[in-house]
C-alpha cells in the first residue's frame, strides 16, 4: 500500500462516499450477474440515506468506513442477526483498491464489534457468480453449504461461509 487507510465509525458526512462507492463496487461485481437496473434498484432501496443514517444511529449495526488519504474507499456493516451468537457482515472496497488489504482490516474490525455484540460465528452467503467475493471469503472463511436465492425475479446458486469469532 502506497497509502495510509484509517477505519473509523461511519459518520452523516460519509453518507455520499459510503453511497459512491458502493455504486462503483456494485456495478463492477454484479453488472453482469444481475443486470444494471437489478443493480440500480438494490442500490436505490438499500443506500438510500435514510436507511444509511439509521445504521450510523444504531449501536447494535456497527457501520465503519476505510479511508485512504481521508478518502472513503471502502465500508463495512456488521450485526447479530439472531440471538443464537450468528452475525454477519457486508463489507466492499471501491475496485480501484481491491487486492490492497483493507478488505482484511475491515474484517477485523469488524470482529472486534461482533465481538462486543457477543457474536460467537459470521455467517455470510455470496452469489457464487461473484468472483470478487468468493475469493475473499475463501482467504478468510470456511465454506459449510450452498443454496439459491431470488434476485431481481431470477434465481442465483449461493455459497454459504462461516467464521468463528
């Protein structure tokens, strides 16, 4: 890395980063796996800046940004999603930093949130067309299963992978 990356908690002024890049990591991965308006709907209801304001509010949904040089580059969510000890967590990196590690830094940051959340295992499920994903996973996790799942009317085999914290 040329570059010096900071990860810190989200705040309201990273809203339009957190939203420029998850525009530039979505189009780049699932373009050609979903189709660019799948892509567009997901971003408009999933980053809608109401929906990105209530995670920065919400102690129990950890939302941290990487920046590099003070520049939003990547972002990473992350929660219990029941209270068996199961969480997870959604992480991308704008390409032009992929291969540069913070995808790994935001990982651990994340564990150290789940951690305090009293997550005992992530529990994460990537369309298997996404080559990107996968092969972040397969560095960092264990794969436990496959299934499908609907997007965008059509459906998509999944890889299923779990880590323990």
């Amino acid at each position: 890395m040329s570059f010096q990356t900071t990860i810190r908690p989200a705040e309201s002024m990273d809203i339009a980063d957190i939203r420029r890049v998850a525009r530039a990591a979505w189009h780049a991965v699932y373009d050609d796996i979903l189709g660019k308006e799948v892509v567009n709907e997901h971003l408009r209801e999933g980053y809608a800046p109401p929906v990105l304001e209530q995670m920065i509010e919400l102690e129990e949904v950890g939302l941290f940004v990487s920046t590099a040089d003070d520049d939003v580059v990547a972002y990473m969510s992350c929660g219990m999603t029941d209270a068996t000890g199961f969480g997870d967590l959604d992480l991308y990196v704008h390409p032009d930093y992929w291969g540069e590690g913070i995808g790994t830094e935001l990982l651990h940051r994340g564990e150290q949130h789940l951690h305090e959340l009293s997550v005992r295992k992530i529990r994460d499920e990537v369309l298997a067309e996404n080559e990107i994903g996968n092969g972040f996973y397969r560095q960092h996790f264990e794969k436990v299963g496959k299934r499908t799942t609907q997007v965008g009317g059509q459906e998509h085999p999944v890889n299923v992978y779990e880590r323990r914290l």
